[in-house]
C-alpha cells in the first residue's frame, strides 16, 4: 500500500487525481487483506481498472484499489471454449490472444481500452457486438465480507452500456474474474459500419479483429497522445414515436431501432449536426474528426471536462430534444 499516489496517468483522460493511499492486489487473498484493512480503518474504498471509462476528482480520500489480477486460462465445456480471466488482464490483450488461437466472440472488440474487471460493468460493446453476448459468468468479492460469489450473466442485468454493478451492486462489489464464452465454430458479426468492406468472404477472428483495429484508429484518437476516454456520450435511447418525428425533420438522421419500442441514435452525429466538431473550450474540446470524443489538451481538470458536456448536451438537446448521457462513470462525486 502506497500513500498520496498520483493518478493522473492511471486514466486517459489525463485528469489530475491524487489518491491518499493505493494498493494493486495481485490475488484473491492480497485483495480480502486490503479490503479488511479499509473496513478496519474505516476507510472508504475506490475501485479502478484501466482508468479508460472514469472520471476522477482532484483527491481521492481513503484507499484506492487497482487489482492486478492477471492470470488466464481456457478450458473446454459442450463444444465451447471458456475463458477465465483476470480482472487486471489488458482487455485488447486477451481479444487478440484469443483471436489468434482462432476463437469467435469478442473479435469486434478489440482495441477498446482497459481492464477486462471493468468490462461488465459498462457492458463493453462496439460493432455490433456487446459483452453480454459472449460473458458467462462474474466472480466478484463483496467489499464489505471479503467473501467471493459468482453471478450468472443475467444476474449482471446487462442493458445498454449498463449493468447490476452501476445499480443495486455499485460500491459494493470488485470483480475478480470473467468466464467468457467462445467458439471456434465460424461466427463473423459484420454488419456494423464497413466491417464487412475490409474483409474476405471467410475471414478469421484475427482478420476481423486487425479491421476493428484499422477502423478505429482512423477514427479515434490514441489516448497516448491525446487524452481522451473514447466515446464520452452514449448513444441515446428514444421511443419510436419520438425518432419517427426526428426523422420527418432530417431524414439522413442514422437511426438503429431496438425492442421494446425503441431507437437507437448516434450521438456523435448529433453533436456534429449542431456544428460542434472541432470546437475547443479552454483545455478541453470535441475531436476534429469523430465528434463523440471529447479531448484533453492539458492542464485541465474534472470541473472544466465537465462545464463543456454539459454545453454539448445543452446544445443537442435544445435542437433535437434528446438528452446525452456521459458513458465513462463520475468516480466519488
């Protein structure tokens, strides 16, 4: 355990963060020691994976917790291959692990940034494919007992870029480890975007997943040289109601409809209809090519990130009467 540990580079938005103490536990039995020690303390508890979602203060207080769990393995069970892994694994890491052995489920995933521990939380999800798709099943540790459970994937009560872990289990628990789901049964998902333009008739998981790569570094900033936290807005749920009007208006507008009697919209092409890409308050601004991106130039912090969402999403909805939600989670607010 570490005091007054300084976290600006451990999140890639770059926001300055100071934590009054920091552990990264590398097992299950370092991790119950560290969480009783706060719970004897009395100090409050902060969880952090990859910093690649999450939006920290200036001072965290009590005890940061990174874990660093970082072992996987597969094993076989009814004609699939199940990964177990690590909450500390790199989540770009393993996509491209298991693509190379030639196994179908998260290809369409690669190159998004981060710990596989903080994967369910957000429900990950990019072309076309989410994790929910392939996960199986979540062990965490409850913060409070240092005991360990394990939740199925509809315990997890996935929704879109939601899950248990932001509601009922939110500071609650710290996952330990995924069991993903994988096939080496062909199951290319490719009608998202102009996947499917890049690739053979018969591509392997390994071609798909060095497309997504391609994709999204020509339309993504790299937070190693610009700080950012990928997508800042989700894209908004609304009824069918409401987009059918929307649509009568702007006709181009992209729209993706889901059950339950809604449509889907692309943020970022709401945030470009209102002339905003490009445009830059103070050291903060949204990225000259992919309007969904806000950047940090530096020298800012949470406070100014903030003041220039809240102008985008004041903007959109003012046009569009749609509200934008932020996708990366307001860490002790």
């Amino acid at each position: 355990m570490t005091r007054h540990v300084d976290l600006t580079s451990a999140n890639t938005l770059a926001l300055p963060c100071r934590a009054e103490r920091f552990s990264a536990p590398g097992t299950l039995s370092a991790l119950r020691s560290t969480l009783a020690k706060a719970r004897c303390q009395g100090w409050p508890i902060t969880l952090l994976g990859g910093g690649s979602n999450v939006l920290l203060p200036e001072q965290l207080p009590g005890l940061t917790v990174r874990p660093a769990l970082s072992q996987w393995w597969l094993s076989q069970q009814q004609g699939h291959v199940l990964a177990h892994v690590g909450a500390g694994v790199n989540w770009h890491a393993l996509v491209m692990a298991t693509a190379r052995r030639g196994l179908w489920g998260i290809e369409n995933l690669a190159l998004i940034p981060g710990n596989c521990g903080a994967a369910p939380v957000q429900n990950i999800g990019a072309y076309g494919v989410e994790l929910a798709d392939t996960l199986q099943s979540v062990q965490v540790m409850e913060l409070a007992s240092g005991q360990l459970a394990w939740l199925s994937a509809q315990e997890c009560q996935f929704g879109y870029r939601d899950s248990v872990f932001k509601g009922a289990m939110a500071d609650k628990v710290v996952i330990t480890q995924l069991v993903l789901r994988l096939s080496r049964k062909p199951a290319p998902q490719l009608g998202y975007g102009d996947l499917a333009a890049r690739l053979s008739s018969v591509p392997t998981p390994l071609e798909v997943a060095e497309a997504v790569c391609t994709i999204r570094r020509e339309k993504l900033p790299d937070p190693k040289v610009l700080a950012n936290a990928g997508s800042f807005f989700k894209n908004p749920l609304i009824s069918d109601e409401q987009a059918a009007h929307l649509l009568c208006q702007y006709p181009d507008m992209p729209h993706f409809r889901q059950m339950k009697g809604q449509t889907k919209l692309a943020a970022g092409w709401l945030i470009d209809q209102c002339g905003l890409k490009g445009m830059r308050d103070g050291a903060f601004g949204v990225h000259q090519h992919q309007a969904l991106v806000l950047v940090h130039f530096g020298g800012g912090d949470r406070h100014g990130l903030m003041k220039i969402a809240s102008y985008i999403a004041a903007q959109v909805e003012a046009r569009f009467g749609v509200r934008l939600s932020p996708e990366p989670r307001l860490i002790n607010s």
